[in-house]
C-alpha cells in the first residue's frame, strides 16, 4: 500500500501490511494514546492539587473564594511608630495587604491613634487645619 507523491492515494495491492507490522503499529499507537491520556491525567490532578492548595492558602489569609487582599500603608500619628495584632507588628510608612474582614480594624486603630494625638497635642493638630486663622481682637475688657 504505497503512496504516490502525485495524488497521495494508496494504490491497492503494491505493497501489503503483514501481521506483524500492524501488531507494531497496533502497539506504536497504543503507547501514543497511553501517553496522552498520562498528560491529560497529569494535568487534570495538577489543576485539582492548584484548587486545593489556593483554597487552603485563602482561608489561612482569612479569605474566602473570589475575595482578593486589600492594601493599607499604615499611618499612623508620631507617637506611635507600629501596631501590633495577633503578636504581627505592623510598622507605620509601610503597605501591608490585609483580608477584607480586617480592613476595618485597622483603619479603626489607625484613627484612633490620630485622635489620641489631636487630643494630647496643644499644636495646631488635624482638626484645626481647615480653620482660618484671626488676628486677637483687643477690647477694653480683654486688656490687662
């Protein structure tokens, strides 16, 4: 059964596969066919594995499926310079990603840390900033 190079037909009854041949080839394709079906294996375990290990590290984050971190720099008033929860220390000028359910108590500690400072503070602090400045007024009863 040899090809022509013209028409690529098999001309019948030139040459004829025997039994042994075919049992190669019969066994040529069984090893290719095992061979894919190792790779398809391979990679639907791998896609399984990937699951797996994204849920267990999205619920040690404290996250759940489809939720993704949330970036926060802490900023927090001079007299502090880190907070600290669950014994993690999280430095002020630093960007750290927190999960979603955090995000509100960090941002609570960092307000409370800058109104602690307006209320300790006798500079001119955040709540003032917006507030125009006057002049003293002087009047006969204000003089000493």
């Amino acid at each position: 059964m040899a090809k022509t190079k013209d028409t690529d037909q098999i001309i019948p009854g030139v040459v004829e596969l025997d039994a042994l041949t075919e049992a190669q080839m019969e066994a040529e394709v069984r090893q290719e066919l095992e061979a894919e079906q190792l790779v398809l294996l391979k990679a639907s375990k791998r896609r399984e594995i990937k699951a797996k290990l994204k849920r267990e590290l999205l619920s040690e984050a404290g996250l759940q499926d489809g939720e993704e971190l949330v970036p926060i720099t802490i900023d927090l008033a001079p007299h502090s310079n880190k907070i600290t929860i669950d014994g993690v220390d999280y430095h002020h000028g630093v960007t750290y990603n927190f999960a979603p359910k955090a995000v509100p108590t960090i941002l609570e500690i960092m307000y409370r840390t800058w109104k602690h400072e307006d209320e300790i503070s006798d500079r001119n602090n955040r709540s003032n900033a917006y507030r125009k400045k006057q002049a003293p007024v002087l009047r006969p009863r204000n003089a000493a």
